[in-house]
C-alpha cells in the first residue's frame, strides 16, 4: 500500500507540464485525471487505485498544498467558468 510521502515523491517526479496537463484534466474530467494518475504511477513501478489518488488528493488539498500552482489563461477561463465570446449558461 502506498503511502502519502511516497505519493508526494512520485508528484514530485512527474515534470512539471505533465503535472500542469494532469491539473487540466482535472477541470474538465476528475475521473479521467485520476485514471491517468494510476498510469503515471504504474509506470514509474508504483501500484495505485483510483480511490487511493482521490484519498491522497483530498489531503493534500485540506493541507493546502495546491496553494502554489500557477494557472495558466485557459486554466483560468474553465475555473472561472468563462469562455471569450460565448454566453455563459448562468447569465
């Protein structure tokens, strides 16, 4: 069973624009992120669920981990809900 250190050394592996394609990814499909999180991890010899990412993600969040990453404009755009020129459903 891995651990949250040992998944905070294999998050730290991973180049930082594949971390910024996983955060991406997770704005627009979680579960697909999670998915290749496992891959990522599989194929760096480390054996992952799905539900041990989402427990591991959920600590690090409530850690406030995540406090650093920089976004980029379109990471803005789908955070913020937005897109140039069209209508947002809520408005």
């Amino acid at each position: 069973m891995t651990t949250l250190n040992e998944f905070k050394t294999l998050r730290a592996s991973v180049p930082p624009e594949v971390q910024a394609d996983l955060f991406k990814l997770f704005t627009s499909d979680p579960e697909a992120s999670y998915k290749r999180m496992v891959e990522l991890a599989a194929e760096k010899g480390v054996t992952l669920t799905t539900e041990e990412v989402k427990g591991f993600l959920k600590q690090m969040d409530e850690d406030e981990e995540f406090d650093d990453i920089e976004l980029d404009a379109v990471a803005l755009l789908a955070i913020a809900g937005g897109s140039r020129g069209h209508r947002s459903c809520c408005q």
